[in-house]
C-alpha cells in the first residue's frame, strides 16, 4: 500500500481515538483541533512515523486548555452519500 494512504489511515484512526477519549468536548470541535495540531506539527518538521502520535498530544494539550462548562456527546457523524439522480 502506498505510504501517504497509510500515514492518511493513521491519522484518522488517530482522531477517532481522541474524539472517543474526550467526551466533554464536540467532536467537531476536537477533529478541528487535530486537524491545527496535525499542521503545526508538520511545520515544525515532524516525519510521517510519529506524525499521528505528535499531532494527538498536542491536540490533548490545546484540548485541555479549553474550558467547557457543559457536557456533550462526541460522535463523528457518517460522511453523506451522494443521490443519485
């Protein structure tokens, strides 16, 4: 298997792991925040192997400093499916 389909798997089983292990946050709000870190890490020059771990922790950091004051429910939603016509 090509390696950047690997490192796209990684990094998304990645962010369903923090979403189901931080339940006081959205997901959205989560998934967005994986997404900066995944960007931050890769600019400060990260290689693909520990890119998904790097990104997760800094993620839970960012996460941690948020403040939520009411409990909500983390669920990715399933991607739509096109109609067909």
């Amino acid at each position: 298997m090509n390696e950047r389909v690997l490192l796209r798997d990684r990094l998304v089983e990645t962010a369903q792991a923090l979403v189901h292990d931080t339940p006081g946050h959205p997901a959205g709000s989560v998934l967005r925040c994986y997404a900066r870190a995944v960007r931050l890490v890769r600019l400060q020059g990260c290689d693909d192997e520990r890119l998904a771990d790097r990104a997760r922790q800094a993620a839970e950091w960012l996460l941690a400093e948020r403040v939520t004051d009411r409990p909500s429910v983390s669920v990715i939603p399933a991607q739509r499916r096109r109609s067909v016509a």
